[in-house]
C-alpha cells in the first residue's frame, strides 16, 4: 500500500484520519460498515492539473473499480453522496452524474433519493451554450431503512407567519417552527479566488455544501468518509459538526493542505463561509454601477 504520509488528529473528542493514498487503498482498509457517510467529488477526467486523462472512459472504470469496497464500508442506513459536474469537449456536454447512476444501479441496496442541484454564481462565460452554473449530489441511502435528520437542516421560512386560510386548521399558522425543508436545489458561492476558504487546490467545493449533508445524514459522533478529499472540505465539515473523518488523496501536496485545515477546524481558527444566502449587488459600488456603453435599455426593448 502506498502510504507516503498520514495525518492523524485526536483533540477534544475530535478525531480525523488522512492518508496519502489512493482511493481504493483507502477503503479496502476501512471495516465493513464503518462510515455512516461517504461523501465526495471524485476526479472529473477532465484534464486537471491532478489528472492524466481528460477521457469519459476513465471516468466509467475509476467508478467501476472503487464502488463495491465505497458500497462494503457504508453501514446499512448510511449514505453514499456523490457531487459530480459535467464533462465537455469540442462544446460536448456529458452530465457524470448520469454516468455515476448508471454505474451505482448495478448494486440493489443503493437506493437514490435526492438529485440535489447544487446552484452557483460564478465560472466560465460561454459563448455557444448557456454557462454553466450547476453541479449535483446524488444521494443515495444503503437500504430502505435510512437516517433522515430534517430538523438539522431546516432553513428560514420566506414568510414564515403563513396560517392556514381553509380547512379544519384554518387560522392556525402553517409553517413549522424550525424552518422548511431547504428542497433539493441549493444556492451556495463555490469557491472561486476571493471566498475566504479557497486554498491552492484547484476545485475545492465550500464547506457549507458537505456541512449540510452531515448534519442530515449521520449522527454526532459519527463517522464520514472521503477518499477523494483534495483539501479536506467534507474534512473540515466533519470536525465542526462534531463528526469523525477518514480521507484521503493520492497527491501529497493536498494532504498538507488537508492536515492543516483539519488543525484549524479542531481548533476553531478554520476560515469557513457561514451557510446564508448571498447577498444582493451592493448599489453604491462602481462595479454595480452600468458603464455609458452598456446599451442596457436597447437590448431590453428588443427582448420581446
Ligand atoms: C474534485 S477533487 C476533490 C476536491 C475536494 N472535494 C475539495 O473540496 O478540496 C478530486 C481529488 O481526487 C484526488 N484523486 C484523484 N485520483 C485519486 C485516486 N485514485 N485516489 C485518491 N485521490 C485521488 C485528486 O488529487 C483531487 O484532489
């Protein structure tokens, strides 16, 4: 087993474990059923500065390879979640969540159940396609029996002093005092250069989008897996829910970035977005501001 490095983590009930190795390694070593979650974002095949292939073929046989030891090391009621984009070429779109359905279907106990659209602002401005402003998560539970924690989750209701206007509760108020289901579309910034968690790893996703999965989909104590782990985001999350975490990368330069994020989470010093809602353009900036060569007004009585 290649081992080059590990990271190792036991302070104030916290506890974390990275390794530098690959994936598979990682959790053929894991006890069956030791993970209540294994969340992760598994290489793209898309050319990045950590990949040797940019092919949809090698995409395929990497999840061949590692999902029946994924499947072994998620207790029955546990979580697989699976955050994947798109792979494109010569402006060829292939969705890879598409592909990781197909693949996990090839095992009964997955069952899916969210498609989570995760929606965000920023990224490359196409030209022939609209740009692309989403990923997704599939979620899926092993087994029919599975934990759902939706009171962790639940998020401010728009008017929350809604009341039943027909009906035998008509006039007592509708929503539920914790807040609504957040659905299955989820606006959180990814992390472009300028969000305060962003690192030297080439496409970290934001903590607050793992934070969410843990609070709903294990208990406190628990344990959450990800062998694909890059900077340690689901990491991060993992240690300020109070949860246990297992990762792993196979290139050494991004288990140090791990480890040390891991350090800052135990400690309280992790530089972590807060889960709200972005805020609208602030008017007063330049930046707001419609330059004179805008034509804004033209364009807008040409829409229709
Ligand atoms: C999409 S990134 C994950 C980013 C991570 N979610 C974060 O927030 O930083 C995929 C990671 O998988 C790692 N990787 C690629 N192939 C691997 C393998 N066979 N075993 C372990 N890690 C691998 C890459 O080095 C990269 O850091």
């Amino acid at each position: 087993m290649a081992t080059h490095g590990v990271g190792v983590g036991n302070m104030s009930n916290q506890h974390w474990q990275t390794s530098n190795q690959d994936a598979l390694d990682m959790l053929k070593s894991l006890g069956a059923g030791a993970a209540d979650l294994l969340f992760s974002s598994p290489p793209y095949c898309i050319g990045k500065e950590y990949e040797a292939t940019s092919s949809v073929d090698d995409f395929i046989r990497e999840h061949k390879r590692i999902l029946p030891d994924a499947i072994r090391a998620i207790k029955a009621g546990g979580s697989l979640c699976w955050q994947v984009g798109h792979h494109v070429a010569n402006n060829v779109h292939v969705p890879l969540d598409a592909i990781v359905y197909a693949e996990a279907s090839r095992f009964p106990e997955l069952k899916l159940r969210n498609r989570i659209i995760w929606h965000f602002g920023h990224g490359i401005h196409e030209r022939r396609r609209f740009s692309g402003r989403h990923e997704t998560i599939l979620w899926f539970t092993k087994g029919d029996d599975y934990s759902f924690n939706l009171d962790a989750v639940r998020v401010p209701q728009r008017y929350p002093g809604k009341k039943h206007y027909k009906g035998q509760r008509r006039g007592e108020w509708s929503g539920h005092p914790l807040g609504k289901n957040p659905s299955d579309v989820w606006d959180i910034p990814n992390v472009k250069a300028g969000h305060i968690e962003k690192t030297d790893h080439p496409c970290q996703f934001p903590v607050a989008l793992a934070a969410r999965l843990i609070r709903a989909l294990t208990p406190v104590g628990g344990t959450v897996v990800d062998p694909y782990m890059g900077s340690g985001s689901t990491g991060v999350a993992a240690v300020l829910e109070g949860r246990k975490f297992v990762g792993s990368d196979r290139e050494a330069r991004y288990l140090m970035i791990a480890d040390a994020r891991l350090r800052e989470a135990v400690l309280g010093s992790a530089r972590v977005r807060a889960d709200v809602p972005t805020s609208p353009p602030d008017l007063r900036t330049s930046v707001a501001r419609l330059p004179p060569h805008f034509m804004r007004s033209e364009l807008e009585s040409s829409d229709g």
